[in-house]
C-alpha cells in the first residue's frame, strides 16, 4: 500500500509530475476548430520559469504537510471539530473567490 515515508526520490517524482502535467496542460487548448497547439508560446524561458515556479511551489507545500503531519503524529494532537469546519469555510471561499 502507501508509505508513509519522506524519501528524496518521492519528492522528484512529484516534481517532475506536476512540471510535466502543467506544461502539457499548457500546451494546448482546444476550440470548436480542433485542439491548437502553442508550440511558441510554451517554449519561451518565461514559461518555463513559471512552470517550474509551480512545481516548486506545490513540492514545497507537500514537505510541509509531511513535516506538519510527522509533528503532529509525535505529540499525538488532535485537530478538534471547529478547525476543520473553519477550513472549509475557508475553501468554499477560496473556490468561490477563484471562479468568480
């Protein structure tokens, strides 16, 4: 099954992942005409940077959570009932600030 475990080789893979599906995502896009590829504008070193900028970014927030989870494990804290309602407050809002 799953691990549990932190290992180098984990946070690669998901770098690497995340780097590739966002540069694939976008790549393309698709009309009424077909899919249309940006072969131009997605090889620009921008848009790369900001690519990578993206994978950094979500593999900065997966260490976190592991060392947040791997904290939290070790002092046996339990997250009581008001936490997890206030977050999802909190990400109804964020969801709804994002697609409005």
């Amino acid at each position: 099954m799953f691990s549990a475990k932190h290992s180098s080789k984990k946070s690669l893979v998901l770098f690497l992942v995340i780097w590739l599906h966002v540069t694939l995502l976008d790549l393309s896009y698709v009309n009424h005409n077909g899919a249309v590829f940006l072969w131009e504008e997605s090889s620009r070193p921008i848009t790369l940077l900001v690519h990578l900028l993206i994978a950094s970014v979500t593999l900065m927030f997966y260490l976190l959570v592991i060392k947040l989870r791997k904290t939290f494990q070790s002092r046996n804290v339990e997250v009581g009932q008001s936490i997890w309602l206030y977050c999802s407050v909190a990400m109804f809002l964020t969801i709804g600030f994002l697609l409005f």
